[in-house]
C-alpha cells in the first residue's frame, strides 16, 4: 500500500496497541491483503516489532499475509461443518478448479481457503465467496456455483470489475 | 502490606498480598510443577500443569496465576490434580517431538523432567499432525530453532519482548497450527533477532538451543598439525561449576583452567588480557573523544560514547538506533581482540605460522558466536576467532571427556596473553566495564586512584536495570587541565529494555551522560545467554558476588598494571589508538533494519 494511505489509516485510527486490529482490517477492505511492507510499517507507526503484528495478523482467516485471487473461496472447516460434509465440498471445488486449499489460480481469479467458523452453522456446509454467503452446499451446488463464477468472468474478461460478484 | 493466611494441603501458610498460590506453596516446601512459569517473566498461565484444586472452586487453579486469598484451602495434590496433571502432561507430549535420546537437550529438559515424574503410562492421544512434517531453523550461527520440540509455553516471546524489548519472536497462527514465529516465519537469520539467548536460557525444552560447534573443537583438538588456542571470558570461571555440579557463586578458575589442559588445547589463554587491552583502547578513545568536543569543538565525534563489548547490544543498536553507531566505541569486543591478536602477536611470538593456529573461545553467550561469523572479523587475515562455544558445551566436553572435575588441581594460565587484572574480570557482571574504565582513566588524568575505598566504585555494581553515577573530576595533570572540574556522567544499562530505554532518553535529549555501558544481558555477561541453566534473580546475584571476589583476590586490579598490556604496546602495538591497534583492535558497525 502507498505510504501516505496507509499514513492516512493509521492516524484515522491512532497509534495505541489496541488500534492494530482495525488498522489491518482497514488495509485488507482496501487491498484485500497485508503485504510484509504494509505490516512492517505499521508496525513502526505502533512501536510494535513486525513479528507482532504477523502474529496478530495470522491468527484471523480474515487477514490474508498472502496476495489473493480476485474471488476468494473460504469454505468452513468447524467440526459442524465436516459432519455436514464439508470436506467433499471443498474436495469438488478444488477438483473443478485444480486448486489445493491455500492456493490461487495461476490466472489469479480463484484462491482457496479453509476458514474457521463463519457463523453459519445450522446451514453446513457453507462458503464464502468474497462476501457473498452460500449455504446447505452439496457438491454438485458448490460446482454449479463455481460454474456461474467461471462464466461470468469469461465473459466480462475485456472489462473486468474485480468487485462485481 | 497485610498478610493472607491459607493452608496448602493442610499445613498453614501465611505470606503476603499479591503473592500467588504457587509463591505460598514455595513458602510451605510444597513443589508444584511448573512450565511456562519463570521468575524473570511476566504471569502466563498458560501450560496448566500447575493447576491445584481450591476448596469451593469449581475448576482447577493455575497456582502460578492466582493470586492467595484470605482462607483458602488448597491441594497440590488430590486425586482430581493428579488425574488434570497427567493429562495436560499427556497433552503437551502430544504436541512436541519426544525424541529424547537423539535430543541436544537430553537429560536438561524441564518436560523430559516433568514427564518421568509424571507421565508413566503411554499415552492414548494422537500426536499432532504438525510433527510429521517439520523443518529445523539452523539459519542463524547462534541459535537452532526446532519448532517440533515447543510446546507453546511463550517463555521465549516473553523474553524477547519483556526483557529485551526486540519481539523477534512471536506468536503466529492458532490452534493445531500455532507456532512460535519471527516475522512472515523468516529464517532466524534474517531477522532482527540480536543472537543474545536468552530465550534459549529459558527454554523448557529443546525447541531453542545454541549452535553448538563441539565436534568442530574436538576436531581441531585431535588434528596433530594444529596449535588449538583457548580464551575464556571472565564470566566463564564464576557459572560453569554449575553445569558441573557446583553451587551458583563457586568460582573454579584453576580447575577450567585444568581441565581445558586436559581437554588438549595447546594453550589456555584468557580473554581477560584483551579484557584489560580493551580498556586501554576503549579508555583512551572515552578521552579522546571528549576532548576532541569539549576542546576542540569537533563536531564530529560523538557524545555520549556507549561500550562495544556486548554483541547482542551492537546487534540491537544496529537495528534500532542506527543513527547511533558513531556512537559506539569502536573498539572490537575483547573476544575478538584476542583473536585478532591470536593469529599475528602470538602467533609471531610462539613462531607459528597463523594458517595453523585455531582460535577457540569459551564465552558465557550465544551472541559471539555471530560475532565471530560477522565478515569484519577477519583482520589477522584469517577468521579471527574460529570457533565459540558457550559455557554449557565446554561443562559437556568436560563430561564427555569424562574428566573428575572436582578432584582437578588448579592450573594458571598460559602465556602470553594469559594474565589479567581485576579490571578485567568485572567484565563479567553489569556496571564491570565501566568501573574497570573508571579505574584507569581517572588515573591517567589525575594521576590518582579512583577516590572509592579498595578502587570498589560502588555507584556502578548492583541489579538495578538503568544505573548512573556522576564523577567529579579535580587535580587533573597538565595534559588533561581542560577536564579540571568537569563532572564525568555515566549511565550502566543491562538487559536491552533497559539499554532501549537509557538510548530513548539520550535520543530525546533527556539525559546528558558521557559514556554508557551497555550490555544485552540481565546481569551482564553473567546472565549471558550460553550460560548454564537454570537462571533467576538469585543465580546471578550470586554469580556477581563471585565476580567481585575473583576481582578482590587479584594481585593487580587495574588494566594499564597488566604487564603483558604494557608489553604488547612496547613490542607490537605501540600506543592506544595506535596504527596496529587500529588495524587489528577495531571495528566499523552495520546499519540494519528493524523487522
């Protein structure tokens, strides 16, 4: 991120330990990723070692030390979530898009993940994709639903809009 | 404060305010075990394995988190604390590589400990995936990482980042995945890790260890074609009987000394000769510099001046206030000095060719190992000091070779380069540099001792984190008039928390001192990080009162008495300062990042 937008979020949000959280989460809703150089820095900014801040960060699914694909897939892993099944639903998505949880697509459209509960558990398996909630998957509805995601990005590959689901 | 009355498996205790369950059952001679708990750290409660059961509580309490309260009744002991205890000991091995007989920690682990008192059936839990696929970190030339064998008790964070304020290391990740990480999980080497070991000195297990470089050594010891020198730190003699089964505080000068004979290195030299050597290069260097400012006015020499003998602070300092390495003496450590002089003085002197000299040092810290491995060591033209090992590798050679080192008779040093002062064995402990400088530059000014009853400069020993003392300088000889009447202002930090904290006041003006002391470890090189385990508050107070009797029991207590110092700048380096003193006894520092 540039210097002064990050500059700009950490005096929005000041400079106290307590103020690490919603920094990070304000850089990944803008960049949807925290880059080692954006963690160093705020790290300076809150007198914190960048060792701190990675820790912080790695903890939650939520804020990815990783670049991403445009659509990012997270599939719940809870315990409820595998009794429903979850396991073959990511078994098929990855199979359809070749993908092992934790990597993106070499076109950098689709990343994968395995995320902690996201709250929806009376209607396992659920996903994620970007914001956007999918619920009571099978295999075969995950597919479909990858499918409709596939097309749409062929066809709106001249003029691509990232946000757009 | 008042006073809180409890029992502890029935028998009363009473102790006061503020103090846990687990201070209590210290009071009572009750033991309860612990992990994640040390005394120099801040309250984690996080291992669990010193849960009791509190009368009335619905759950177990971490003794070492709780604090006591008015009539509680308490068991250590109970079926429900035995059952709790065996399972979180069950839980813990599950998660950590129990190789224990291929482990460099065998027989010195605190879980290894924990489980034979403890653990005595095979456990029915499945351990943790993570174990079957792990890498060792052996990037850094101090410290081998091996994320298999921790058991996330934090003790390492809580070192980095309390006593040290560096957190190079940190916790990452959560549940089966959580790990003790450096920043993005970069190699211990690359990052701002000052090599200083503390977190290998309070490691329960095998997770933090030092590089050790034994089997280099013996190498070495039995190649015939090699002269094997040996130095050894001041703060060497005074904590490795504890590794050999001595009480903290005995010192066993002549019987290292001995037993390094024994071992078969060709000469058994002392580190405390540079020690001395460092003060002459280091004192003069303190003069120069203030005059050269308060006389001259140059503008380019910088006040306060901070010592150079602590690798872990150059590290530290390199990282964190760049902007201060001009600061900094240039003067190399006093291991390094030794090496330097190791390969062209002595080697000139025995008539040995220095491609055949290998240069041993025995230190009580993880950090000189990186020292000797930094590229600007090498200005005898070969690695200066070839390899380092800690006091813990040479109490294991000493077993290894299986020698009786408490039947050993007391050897002297070699010579040359084997005799020292008082001076220098203050290195040892914090406050040590300083008043060995104090000592010997206040006399080339004035031409007087120190004004401190037996030259002891009280104001500079003791624990306390940040100490400063102010001198007042009178009767000063011609070349020094411009002195006369000035008041010298020192400052004494240990442990980085502390040396950040002095280095953020001179940074913001806040202080106004002349010369600080600096050295990475709480207590100074006697709390080093290659120093026999365990350590505490207690161990190292002992240790500094040994450091000071060695001191009063030498002969000569001040470095420019050391007649081998006199005679090294009359054969070889001249003067102080000198050009071959500026070849070979000083150094240039490296701006780093911080992250």
């Amino acid at each position: 991120m540039e210097e002064f937008a990050l500059t700009k979020i950490v005096n929005h949000h000041g400079t106290e330990r307590e103020k690490l959280m919603p920094i990070l989460q304000e850089i990944v809703d803008k960049q949807s990723y925290l880059s080692d150089d954006d963690m160093v820095k705020v790290a300076n900014a809150l007198q914190l070692s960048a060792a701190e801040v990675y820790g912080t960060a790695s903890f939650y699914s939520f804020l990815p030390t990783q670049k991403r694909g445009i659509y990012v897939i997270r599939v719940c892993k809870s315990i409820i979530a595998r009794m429903k099944g979850s396991q073959e639903v990511l078994q098929a998505i990855s199979d359809q898009l070749n993908l092992k949880p934790g990597e993106t697509t070499a076109d950098g459209l689709f990343s994968l993940e395995e995320v902690n509960d996201i709250g929806w558990s009376d209607h396992e398996p659920a996903m994620l994709i970007n914001d956007k909630v999918y619920t009571d998957l099978t295999p075969e509805k995950a597919t479909r639903i990858i499918s409709k995601y596939l097309e749409q990005a062929s066809q709106s590959k001249l003029s691509f809009n990232p946000t757009q689901n | 404060m008042q006073n809180i009355r409890l029992t502890i498996n029935s028998i009363p205790v009473e102790i006061e305010a503020g103090k846990t369950i687990l201070d209590a059952a210290k009071k009572a001679g009750i033991s309860i075990p612990t992990l994640c708990h040390h005394p120099d750290l801040c309250v984690a409660g996080n291992c669990r394995v010193c849960v009791v059961e509190q009368l009335g509580a619905r759950t177990l309490q971490a003794s070492c988190a709780v604090p006591v309260s008015e009539g509680m009744e308490i068991s250590t002991n109970s079926a429900k604390v035995q059952r709790a205890r065996r399972d979180i000991l069950e839980l813990l091995l599950s998660e950590h590589r129990s190789d224990c007989v291929n482990c460099y920690k065998n027989n010195q682990c605190e879980l290894q400990e924990l489980a034979a008192k403890y653990v005595f059936s095979s456990s029915e839990l499945i351990p943790l995936p993570a174990l079957q696929h792990y890498s060792i970190d052996a990037s850094s030339s101090s410290i081998i990482k091996d994320d298999s064998k921790c058991i996330r008790c934090q003790r390492c964070v809580r070192t980095c980042s309390q006593l040290q304020h560096i957190s190079a290391l940190a916790v990452a990740n959560k549940g089966s995945e959580q790990k003790i990480s450096a920043f993005m999980d970069k190699p211990m080497a690359n990052v701002v890790c000052t090599n200083c070991g503390q977190c290998v000195n309070r490691c329960p297990t095998g997770a933090l260890t030092e590089r050790n470089y034994i089997t280099e050594v013996m190498h070495a010891l039995h190649d015939k074609n090699k002269h094997v020198v040996v130095q050894t730190a001041p703060a060497v003699r005074i904590a490795l009987g504890e590794g050999l089964g001595f009480a903290p505080g005995e010192r066993v000068t002549g019987k290292m000394v001995a037993a390094l004979k024994q071992l078969g290195f060709d000469a058994v030299l002392d580190t405390d000769f540079t020690a001395d050597l460092t003060i002459m290069e280091e004192g003069t260097e303190l003069l120069t510099r203030l005059k050269k400012v308060l006389v001259d006015g140059d503008t380019q020499s910088a006040l306060p001046m901070t010592t150079s003998c602590s690798p872990g602070w150059i590290k530290f300092i390199e990282h964190k206030f760049p902007e201060f390495l001009p600061n900094v003496s240039t003067c190399k450590s006093p291991q390094q000095m030794f090496g330097a002089l190791a390969k062209t003085y002595y080697a000139q002197k025995r008539k040995l060719d220095p491609a055949n000299i290998v240069s041993v040092s025995v230190m009580p810290c993880t950090a000189k190992k990186y020292e000797a491995d930094r590229p600007e060591m090498r200005d005898s033209g070969f690695k200066d000091v070839d390899y380092v090992l800690t006091t813990r590798e040479l109490a294991r050679m000493i077993k290894m070779a299986g020698i009786d080192f408490s039947a050993l008779a007391d050897l002297s040093y070699d010579s040359i380069m084997g005799t020292s002062t008082g001076a220098a064995v203050i290195f040892g402990a914090t406050g040590g540099v300083m008043e060995a400088a104090l000592r010997t530059a206040y006399e080339i000014i004035t031409g007087r001792e120190v004004p401190f009853e037996n030259l002891n400069i009280q104001p500079a020993r003791g624990m306390e984190g940040v100490r400063e003392a102010a001198v007042k300088i009178e009767g000063c000889e011609d070349n020094w008039k411009f002195l006369e009447g000035a008041v010298l202002k020192v400052a004494i930090a240990h442990g980085l928390t502390n040396a950040y904290k002095v280095m953020q006041a001179v940074k913001e003006g806040r202080a106004d001192y002349h010369f600080i002391e600096v050295m990475a470890c709480p207590g100074g090189c006697l709390g080093g990080g290659g120093q026999p385990m365990p350590t505490s508050a207690e161990i190292r107070q002992k240790r500094a009162e040994a450091i000071y009797a060695e001191d009063a029991g030498m002969p000569l207590r001040k470095s420019h008495q050391n007649p081998e110092i006199l005679a090294i700048y009359d054969e070889f380096l001249e003067k102080p300062l000198g050009h071959q003193s500026h070849k070979l006894l000083h150094t240039v520092y490296v701006e780093r990042d911080w992250n």
